[in-house]
C-alpha cells in the first residue's frame, strides 16, 4: 500500500521552494542537483515506513522556480533553501542523504548550519577541485558548458563522459532523444546555471573536520575508479574518513530503492 505523500510551496526571497513529505517519525532528508524528488519517490517510500521523510525540487527545477530564470545555482543558496526546509518541517534535526551535486549541497549545510543534521550522507559528491587533475577538468567543464550552448545534446553527451558514467545509446536516446519541455529546461538550468558552481566548489576541509562524526561519505559499490569514486575518496583523504559503500552505482537509490534503503537504514543505526 502506497504512503500518502504531501506537497507543499515555501516561498523564501528568489524562490519558491516546492517540497514532499511521507511517513512519520525521525526526520530524513533526500536532496540532489539537479535530480529533482521525483527519483528519490521509490527510496523515500521504503524509507517512509519508519521515518518522515522531506524531498524537494532544487531552486530552478521543476516545482522550485526562481523569480529570476537565470540566476545561478550554488551550493550555498542550495544549502540556505534547505536549512529554510528543514526549520519550516521543524521535525529536526534531520539525518540528509545527498546524492551527486545535492551531495554537495549537504556537505555546504553540514557546514553552514550543523545544528539542523544528525548525520550527513554525502553520496558521490563531485568535488572536482580536490583532483590532481582539476585543471583539466575545468577546462572540460568550460567546454561542455560551450558546446551546449551550441548543440544541447553534444554538450550532454561530453558530460557523461567527464562524469565517467556509461549509458547504453538507446538509454541516452531515451531519456535525451525526445525531451519533454520541462525536461528541456531543467537541463538548460542545470549546464548554464549550476554545472559550473557544483563540480567547482571547494569544501570548507577546517569546517567539515570538526563535525566529521556526523559525517559519512558514500560510493556506490559499481563505481570503482570512476570519477565520483576518486572525488569521494579525495574527501575522504582530506578528512580522515574511509568511505562508505552503498549498493549500485551513481544512481543506486534508483536502481533498487528496497535494498539501497535497507544499507541507509544499517548505516544511520
């Protein structure tokens, strides 16, 4: 039997945040960038049979519009509409599973606002700046920006391939070949407007050091060696933390909500 699911609007100064709540109990959060809740239903559905859980459309995506279209994303206005979230839920303080860009989201509210997370999951962030070859990947990521701007689907395809992740071709013509609108400017938003500011934040390492026991960064067990593998373990170098893994790869919540649930579940406590 499906968990009932409540949406709701909260309006902040540039945005209205548009989120979901499930279950009860202990709050979770499930946060990406730019993965909007839609993915998250099936883990927070697992998940919501012991626990309240929140997810939510990042500011320019989908249910989360901006007042201004072209303003930028950054993991700091991304970590204050979540922190804005969590006081409104007031159920917290939360444990936060980020994924990928909202990996990095949680790792800028982990730093801003500490007193809102109980623990911190940090899954795959792309934390380009602590690579030996960060250089290169900013040129890589100007390109890609460029080349998108100039044939969207090129451009997407240049960012699989920094990213490292494999997609079947007729994968790719599935979910790129024939995109709705909305799907067309959620990906504008996230390559002219976010990209750049995800995959180029550098972490606070003092600040994320002193709150390291709530702190856990996750690798999903089919992404050894690939880019998300190395920039997670780069965290976890700096900060003394051996990673965490979880079942699947990039995306493993949505691969198999039921047993990516269950490792959440051993991992929280």
């Amino acid at each position: 039997m499906s968990i009932p699911v409540t949406a709701g609007t909260l309006a902040a100064p540039d945005v209205r945040l548009y989120y979901e709540l499930r279950g009860s109990g202990p709050l979770v959060g499930l946060v990406g960038s730019p993965m909007h809740a839609a993915p998250f239903a099936g883990l927070a559905e697992q998940l919501a049979r012991e626990y309240t859980v929140l997810t939510t459309d990042p500011r320019g995506h989908f249910g989360s519009a901006l007042n201004d279209p072209e303003a930028d994303s950054t993991p700091e206005l991304r970590a204050q509409d979540l922190a804005r979230l969590l006081r409104h839920i007031a159920a917290g303080p939360a444990v936060v599973l980020g994924s990928s860009g909202g990996a990095i989201t949680t790792l800028a509210l982990l730093q801003s606002a500490p007193e809102l997370v109980s623990l911190a999951v940090a899954h795959e962030p792309p934390l380009a700046e602590l690579l030996d070859d960060r250089p290169a990947m900013r040129a890589r990521r100007k390109d890609i920006v460029a080349t998108f701007r100039e044939d969207e689907i090129a451009g997407i395809r240049k960012f699989f391939s920094y990213a490292e992740l494999e997609l079947p071709e007729d994968r790719f013509q599935q979910m790129f070949g024939n995109r709705a609108p909305a799907d067309i400017a959620n990906d504008r938003y996230f390559y002219l407007h976010e990209l750049e500011g995800t995959s180029g934040w550098q972490p606070d390492l003092d600040a994320l050091r002193g709150v390291r026991d709530r702190l856990v960064i996750g690798i999903g067990e089919a992404s050894a060696g690939v880019f998300c593998d190395r920039t997670s373990r780069a965290l976890g170098a700096e900060l003394g933390i051996e990673p965490t893994l979880f079942p699947g790869g990039h995306v493993g919540f949505v691969e198999n909500p039921a047993v990516f649930a269950a490792r959440l579940r051993e991992v929280v406590g």
